[in-house]
C-alpha cells in the first residue's frame, strides 16, 4: 500500500485516532492535513536536497533558479553543470556535492529509484544513506513524500519535534531517540502521523515547516 489520494490520509487519521487517544485534540487542532505527494525519482530527490535546513520560501526560490540552471531530472546534466550553474541558483557547496554525488550514484547503477520503490523502507533507507551527503532525514523523506510510503516517521525532523513536544506537554523538546519511540506506536501508519505533526506545527506556529521544495498542497 502506498499514499496516493487524500481518501488515504483519511483513513490514517481515523486509525490514528482509533490507536492513540491523545491524538485527538493533535487532529482537531492540525486542521486540514494535505496529501503533499510530489515526483519521485531524481527530480524529488533533488528537491529534498534542496530544502534541507532552509525556509519553505528560500528553497522554493533556490529550486526554481536551479530548475533554469540545470535538468534537475538528468544526472548527465546534473554531472556537466558548471560550479557557476549552482552559484547563480543559490547552491551551497555541500549540496551541490550531494547532487553530484547523487547523480553519479545512478549513473554507476549504486542507486536506482525503481529498486528503492520496490524495497522494504529499511533496504531503501539503506541504499539512499550510501550516497555521499544523503542522510536518514533525507531518505526518510524521500520515501514519505515521493514514494508514498506508509510507515516512515522522520525523528530527525525540529518542526516534527517540536510539534510533538508541544502536543504532548513535554518540558523540553523531545530528541530524535524520543520521538521515534513515541512514533513507534503509530505504526503502520507513521507517515500519516508525520503529516499530522506538521500540520500541528503549521497551525500552532503559523509556520509551514513542511520540508520539501516545491510540494503540492
């Protein structure tokens, strides 16, 4: 089963709610929750580079100037832009050498896209981590949001900490550690969950913390 329509995330929030009492008041609080489904493969992969540790607005801004720049859905071209391309669209030097590497990944067959969506989410996570510069984050979320797949929760996520944290009435924000053990108990459904803390953080801080460049609503 993969997250593909809104009816999907409907009924991972009635599971949800069924699972957890607690998720009540985090479901009528978060309001809408969107499916956010994007392209996969290397084009959804790069957007998730791209919107690592920047603002919503600043990664959709950098991905539409790489988008000039560069086939962000061609690894040959992603191989034979210049370093000015990167410069012009706002690149910092770790990220383009994670597009680099990403791109010669699939170039050599290390990473293939129609593997990871065939695999279990640990194998996948695994072979998305091998790649120079690509971390549990970035998989996490390429899985969650291009793959469509239905239990993956990114611990590693601030805005999903701090969502939880808050939801919960914890004195400090928890860590990834304790967000996965919370999260554990939302499984087969944990990707549902992902994007009901997110949309508890949107609702709560005013801010859209949802981390991939360029997502539908």
């Amino acid at each position: 089963m993969t997250i593909s329509t809104e009816a999907d995330i409907a009924a991972g929030l009635a599971a949800l709610r069924a699972a957890d009492v607690r998720l009540e008041a985090v479901i009528e609080r978060a309001g809408t929750v969107p499916l956010r489904r994007r392209q996969g493969g290397l084009a959804g992969l790069v957007a998730i580079i791209v919107g690592q540790q920047v603002s919503r607005a600043s990664a959709d801004a950098i991905l539409a100037r790489l988008a000039v720049e560069i086939a962000v859905d061609s690894a040959p071209a992603i191989l034979a832009a210049s370093d000015e391309a990167f410069r012009r669209a706002g690149m910092s030097r770790p990220k383009q050498q994670t597009l680099l590497a990403v791109a010669q990944a699939i170039e050599t067959g290390s990473l293939d896209f129609r593997r990871i969506g065939a695999a279990p989410a640990e194998a996948a996570i695994a072979e998305l981590v091998a790649v120079r510069g690509i971390g549990p984050w970035t998989a996490e979320c390429y899985l969650l949001f291009c793959g469509g797949h239905p239990d993956v929760f990114p611990a590693g996520d601030l805005a999903l900490q701090v969502a939880v944290g808050h939801a919960f009435g914890l004195a400090s924000r928890p860590t990834a550690r304790d967000v996965s053990t919370l999260a554990a108990a939302w499984s087969p459904h944990r990707s549902v969950a992902a994007r009901l803390f997110w949309s508890y953080y949107a609702a709560v801080t005013r801010r859209d913390a949802v981390p991939i460049a360029g997502a539908a609503a």
